[in-house]
C-alpha cells in the first residue's frame, strides 16, 4: 500500500458514513451501530437500543475531533486547565452534543425517515447523577465553554457507581432511591484500563538515605488500590475542539483471591475488590458516622492522586523535566475538595521524583488556584488530625512543614500578632485538633477567587480577611455563568428558534451579549404575543408532565412560581410556604376577594441526613394537598413539589417558570446558577440582594426585578445588635396566625407535634432570618400580582430579562478566568 493511500485511510472523509454529517451517512450510521454494536435489527430493538445506537453514532463524531484534538494540543505543547472537581452534573448528552455538532435537524429528519420517535430516544437516555447541585452543574457549564472557547482542558473527578439519590415523594416525605445510572451502561465513556494508578493509605513512613546521600522519606502504606481512568469527550459549540473529561474507578490490584478461594474462604476472596471499589461507589456517603468522613477522605485524596500521577504522566511523555509543570498545567481547585492536591502534589515531586522542596513549593503553588463557592462555615472542609494520620501520615508531615514555613511568614508580616498567626493557621488548636482545608488551599494557591462580586468581595473581608491582607493581590472575582446551549438550546428550543428570528442570525447562542439586540424589539406587540405564546406551549408541555409525575393538575395560564434548589434552610423554602399560607388564609376569610391564579412549584432534594430541609419538603407536601383539595380556593392557587430535580428536569422546568424565587438571606448564597437559568428563560426575579442576585438585577434593571428583605450589611448589623425572632413572631399577627396555623395541626391531620421542630426554630433561632423578611416579602409578592395583572408589560420586562442576561454565560467565565488567572492562550482545532 502506498503512502498516499495509507494516510487516505487514516484520514476519511467527512461523508465517509463512519462520521460524516450527511443525512444519508447518518442514517447508514445509525442502522450500523444497531446492528453491529448493539446486535439488533429494527423490529426488535428495544427504546434502549434505539437509543444507544443513536449515542453510539454521535459518540463517533465526537472521537474524530477529540483525535484531532489531542494531537493539536500535543503538537503545540498546549499549556492545559485540569478543572479538579468531586462534582461534573453533566446532564444527559445527547441532545447536547447534537446541538454542539449543529445536526440536531438534519437527525430529526434522518430519525423521521428511519420511521424513529425522536423525542422517545432523546428521553430514555440515563442521566449520570454525578453531583449535588450548583457545584457539579457549574463545572459541567464549564467544561463545555472550555471546549467552546477553544481552551485546551481536562476535568478530573471520580466515576461514582452510584451518583446523587434519585428522590421519591412517599406520603409527603423525601425517600432516597439508589441511582443506578450505569445499569444500562454508558456509551459516551471510553474505559482506558492501561491508565492505572497506585493509590495508598494509611501505613506509617520512614527516613533513608537516597543514592546521591540526600536524606528523603517514603510512605509505606498498608492498603493500596488502583485508580482506572474513564474518559468522555466534551465538545465545544460550533468548534472542532473536543477537551477530555476523566473520572477514576476504583479497583483492587488483585480483584480476586484464588488461594483464599480454594480453602473455602469465598469472601476472603473477593475482600479486596470489595473494598476497594467502596472508594468510588457512591456521591457523597453520609458522612455523620466516622466511617462515613473516612471514606469521604478517601475519595477526596483518591481523586487528586490519580488526576496529579497522571498529569505529571502526561507531562514527561510530552515536555520533559517536571521543572517546567507549572507552565505546562495549570490546576483549579473547584472549591475544598480537591485541596488535598496541595499536599499530593509537594509529596510526588519531593519523594517519588527527587525534587527539593524549594523548588517542589515553587512549582506547586504556581500550578493551582482555588475557587471558593461557600461563606457557610459548616460548609469548609475539616479533617480530624487523628484520621488524617491513620489515613494519610505522609501528607499530614507534609501539611505541618507546609504550614510552619507559612506561619513564620505571617509572624514576618504581622509581629506580636498571635492571635492572628491561630487563625491562619493550617491547624486548628483545640480540644480535637483539626486540618483546615480551605486554608492549605489558600496558602498552596497561586490565585484565589469567588463567584460573585458580592460574595468574591465576603471572601476578602470576613472569610479569608486575614489572608487578603497578606496577598491581596491574589484575590479575584469571576462572577459563574450558565451554558446557553444547554439552558436555552437544547431545553428550550422555541425560546431560541425565536430568539434567532427575532435577532435575524443564531450568533448569539456562541456570544451572549448579542441578545442585547432583543432591547430593540421589547415594545413590539407582536414579538410579545409570540413570546407568551412560547411561554404558555412550555408551561403546557411542563403542565403535562408534572400531572403524569405526581397527578397534580396545573393551568397554563396561572403564574408559575418556581422555587428549584438544593433544599437549605438558608435558601429558605419555608418562607416561601409561608407566603402560600398567608394566601390560604385570606381566601379563607374573604372567599370572593380578587386574587392572582398561581402555581407554586417547588423543586430540590435535602441531604439524606438533613432532617429539618427533610420536614420542609414534608411540610411543602402538606400544605398542597389541603390547598389543593380546599373548595373556596378552587384553584386559585396550587401547590406541587416536582420530584427528583435533575439537571434532565430541570430542562423541562426553566422553560416554563414565569417567576424565579431567589430568595436567600443576603450575604449567605455564594452565586447561585439557577437564577440564571431561569432569567435567561424569560422568568422574573423576586429576590433578595444575595449572590449574583446583586448583579442580575444591575444587568437588566431594577425596574424589572422584584427586590425584598435586608442587604447583607443590615443581616450583620442585625446580628451584632441581637436578633430576637420571637418578638417578630408576637408583633405580626398575620406571620403569628400562619405559624401558629401550621402547629394547630391543619396541614398535619390533627397532629399538632409534627412540624413543630420547625416552627419552634423558626421562633426561637431562625438562623437565617425568615422572620425578619417576612413582612417586605408579603409587600413584594403584592408588587408581582399588579405586575402580573399587567401582562403586555410582564412580556415586556421577560423581553428585557433575556435580553440583559448576556454577562451570565459561562464562555464569559471562562474567558475571564482565562485571562486573569489561568495565563491559558486558545488553541482552535479545524472542524
């Protein structure tokens, strides 16, 4: 063969069936995979086998760009981001890959001359539950603009068996369900068991003499396992790129024990696969009992050991010496969990490569930056010092080398300041000493950032204040941002067909800031009967769904008032219900009064071991169904708790929200995301000045955003001075009918003791000031109803929502994070 037609081969063309973009090569394609990978013909392939054939077709393209790709980021010696996250919520693939690939026509015209139910093979797909909520949904919004941007990247994080709970609603109470989201396999990922790493614990370590007569040290622990790599390609919209998503599977070096077998040991034999595979089982094991925090620090040091041995892997095969690393990599700590990489990383260069440990610090700090997502000191990582030296002595002798040198540094800085020098320090003192990770990922940074302005500007004054003052040059802001493809595109396609007609060109879906041509049209009578005609089909298809769901029936034409998030008290559902009551109480006093139809629909999953978020959710239940139920209302208002928020439903949700309740107390919501999605999906804003609330409503006016409550400021004040909820309670009579209502048993059958443990909260602690916002609450929903009533200037300020939300698209974020902190040129790979 000659050479020409050996690189021919090597090389297809685009409309080579394999992956080609034709209708015809897809459709040749689609029937291959049926019938080659998945070993069925038509007639008798199940929705499964569509659906993975379907996968397996657009996997394909993917992998002819992600071969491109990596061989252009190896040619050019790119300098790469490895985004560091116990969290990727990414969401179901397909159709997000086929809006990435530009053919999610031309396949629903394939699939309709295939005679295939499009939107049947889009809806069997599995989601991978590999997060909890914001977190691990921010670093999927970023991997795609990673790629979209042309941002050579890796993201690392751990394959979980088993991802976040899938939620069940049982007479009004949250029941977790195992996710078994790899039952059916999964076709996007790539099992690479030749990238395989050693990974120990516990031990004890020892000083000998190297070669050279240097002294060094080395870990001998007692249990080793492997870390095996999974990849999944990520591709970027409109872009030939394709970055690499790798999560680690934990295995047993040996998975079966043959001599434990013979002499009748079966479950000595199989111990250690047991074991091991524990490690990467399940998304965040309960970590109250002290099994639970030691496998949660297992997986924390799991991950970053695996994601480290493999960049410095990566690093030798195609720079070299380790000296240029940081040049090469540059690593971010996508908050606390992950800061482990700090100690892991100092521990591979000085004991496995030899380095000495200026140079190894040198190179360290100027690899990683740390994202901070939380002001909630519950929510900033500790480990005992105990289970740290059981588990990990190594990285502990490391941490307390790390942390003398840095004291001494703050002694320098701030003589006679010891009191100071106890609060920075990587060890907190006390009667159980403890290991602050959020602190060694600070001291091992080479930038420091928030996520909102407001809560970037909480980090520098009270959470890492004594750190600013020592390096206030490495703090920053980058304010999180949604990706459009897959919270406008893909899960609200009328919405962006609009959009793209209105604005004469589909630009915008790669630049946000072109929807600021919508301004133009907000007063266009027609544009505005369009939009509440896009809104009203979503609400419909929504409407449709949730009646299948829970039996909860909800008219298209109420306010749709959605409240979807992680339950917490300080996002303060219960004051939500508390409004709801209060509307339920004045019907019930004046059956014939006036009022605005609404459906409130709420959305989130509590923490297995959360039990007042828990008896929120059982509390949202129990006022639905007696209001729901309750003739004078007559529909007026209803209430529905979705089950099981997802990314996959909240696709169906954002769409069809016409009022978004942001309604945290102020200075405790590090960002917030969904309050993006859903403004960029045409819902309004009540809400308080926490988070990024703060700058969506600069972006598209306070005229159009329904604001309440105290500034983070007057919640400190307020604090300072004494906050005393039970004088509140005794001074309102509507907010002390409502609680009181809620203790008489009405919504609990008579049982005057259930959610007692809530509403004594409530009027004794109310750690989050539910009481205190009460009233401007009330007084701001009266301001949506009149708002409402008006609807020509509703659609009108839904215009101008979307048009102002440009700033919150993730390729900003990462475009800023490019620049100012990561020093990480693009590298645009040909389609």
């Amino acid at each position: 063969m000659s050479t020409a037609q050996s690189t021919k081969l090597l090389s297809p063309n685009r409309e080579h069936t394999r992956t080609g973009m034709s209708k015809e090569a897809l459709k040749q394609a689609y029937i291959d995979n049926l019938f080659y990978i998945q070993g069925r013909f038509r007639e008798v392939a199940t929705s499964h086998d569509l659906y993975m054939a379907a996968a397996y077709t657009v996997r394909d393209r993917l992998l002819a760009r992600w071969v491109k790709s990596a061989q252009a980021f190896k040619v050019n010696r790119a300098r790469t981001v490895c985004y560091l996250s116990a969290e990727f919520l990414l969401g179901p693939h397909l159709a997000n890959n086929l809006v990435n690939l530009g053919i999610t026509k031309i396949s629903q015209e394939s699939a309709a001359e295939l005679e295939l139910d499009f939107a049947m093979i889009l809806e069997e797909e599995e989601e991978p539950g590999l997060g909890n909520g914001g977190l691990g949904r921010l670093a999927a919004c970023f991997m795609d603009s990673l790629a979209t941007q042309c941002i050579p990247a890796i993201g690392y994080g751990i394959r979980y068996e088993f991802g976040i709970f899938d939620q069940t609603i049982e007479n009004g109470w949250q029941v977790e369900r195992s996710d078994t989201w790899l039952r059916n396999g999964n076709p996007w990922e790539i099992p690479r068991p030749k990238i395989c790493f050693p990974i120990g614990f516990g031990g004890y370590t020892e000083q000998y003499r190297h070669a050279d007569g240097s002294l060094r040290h080395r870990w001998l622990p007692s249990l080793e396992i492997n870390g095996v790599a999974y990849d999944t390609p990520i591709l970027g919209y409109g872009v030939g790129n394709v970055n690499l998503l790798r999560l680690w599977k934990a295995e047993a070096p040996q998975s079966f024990d043959f001599q434990a077998f013979n002499v009748g040991d079966y479950y000595g034999a199989v111990h250690a696969k047991i074991e091991a595979e524990t490690i990467s089982k399940v998304l965040y094991p309960n970590d109250e009992p002290e099994v639970g925090k030691e496998l949660r620090l297992k997986q924390q040091f799991f991950f970053v050991s695996c994601s480290l041995q493999d960049m410095i892997r990566l690093h030798l095969n195609t720079v070299g010496s380790l000296d240029t690393f940081a040049n090469k990599f540059v690593a971010q700590l996508n908050d606390t969990h992950p800061a482990l990489a700090v100690a892991e990383l100092m521990r591979l260069f000085i004991d496995e490569h030899g380095m000495a440990w200026e140079q190894a610090w040198t190179i360290t700090r100027n690899t990683f930056c740390y994202t901070n997502h939380t002001l909630l000191p519950e929510a900033l990582e500790t480990w005992s010092v105990a289970l740290f030296e059981r588990l990990l002595p190594r990285h502990l002798e490391i941490i307390y080398l790390i942390n003398q040198d840095f004291l001494n540094q703050v002694r320098e800085k701030f003589p006679d300041d010891e009191t100071r020098v106890i609060r920075m320090s990587l060890i907190a003192e006390g009667e159980q000493r403890r290991v602050r990770m959020a602190n060694l990922a600070v001291v091992g940074s080479q930038a420091v950032n928030g996520v909102a302005a407001l809560h970037s500007e909480l980090v520098k004054t009270t959470l890492f204040n004594d750190f600013y003052d020592l390096w206030p040059e490495k703090f920053h802001n980058v304010t999180n941002g949604v990706s459009p493809r897959r919270f406008m595109v893909v899960s609200n396609p009328r919405l962006a067909d609009l959009i793209s007609h209105t604005c004469g060109h589909n630009d915008w879906i790669r630049d946000l800031s072109l929807l600021r041509h919508l301004e133009h049209h907000a007063d266009d009578v027609e544009l505005q009967q369009r939009w509440r005609e896009v809104k009203i089909a979503a609400k419909q298809d929504f409407a449709n769904w949730l009646q299948q769901q829970t039996g909860v029936v909800l008219d298209p034409q109420a306010m749709f008032d959605v409240q979807a998030k992680r339950l917490h008290e300080y996002k303060r559902q219960h004051l939500n219900i508390l409004h709801i009551i209060r509307l339920y109480q004045r019907i019930q006093q004046n059956p014939n009064q006036e009022i605005v139809s609404r459906a409130f629909i709420f959305g989130g999953k509590a923490a297995p071991g959360y039990y007042l978020a828990k008896l929120i959710i059982k509390l949202i239940n129990a006022v639905a169904e007696v209001v729901n139920h309750d003739p004078l209302v007559n529909g007026r208002i209803r209430v529905a708790f979705m089950p099981d928020f997802n990314v996959k439903n909240g696709q169906r949700l954002y769409p069809a929200a016409d009022l978004s309740e942001q309604i945290s107390l102020a200075g405790k919501e590090a960002s917030g995301t969904g309050n993006m999605k859903f403004s960029l999906n045409g819902a309004l804003t009540i809400g308080t000045l926490d988070g990024a609330n703060v700058e969506i409503r600069e972006e598209v006016g306070a005229e159009n955003f329904f604001l309440f409550g105290m500034t983070a400021a007057e919640v400190t004040a307020k604090q300072r001075e004494g906050y005393r909820p039970w004088e509140l309670y005794h001074a309102d009579p509507e907010l002390k009918a409502d609680i009181d209502l809620i203790n008489s048993g009405h919504f609990s059958r008579g049982d005057m003791v259930l959610f007692r443990p809530l509403t004594d909260h409530l009027i004794n602690h109310d750690p989050f000031m539910v009481l205190a916002d009460y009233r401007a609450y009330l007084e701001c929903q009266a301001q949506v109803s009149t708002a409402w009533s008006d609807a020509a200037n509703w659609d009108r300020m839904s215009i101008l929502n979307v048009a102002r939300m440009g700033k919150f698209s993730s390729d900003r974020a990462i475009v800023e994070y490019a620049k100012n902190i990561w020093n990480v040129p693009p590298v645009t790979v040909e389609r």
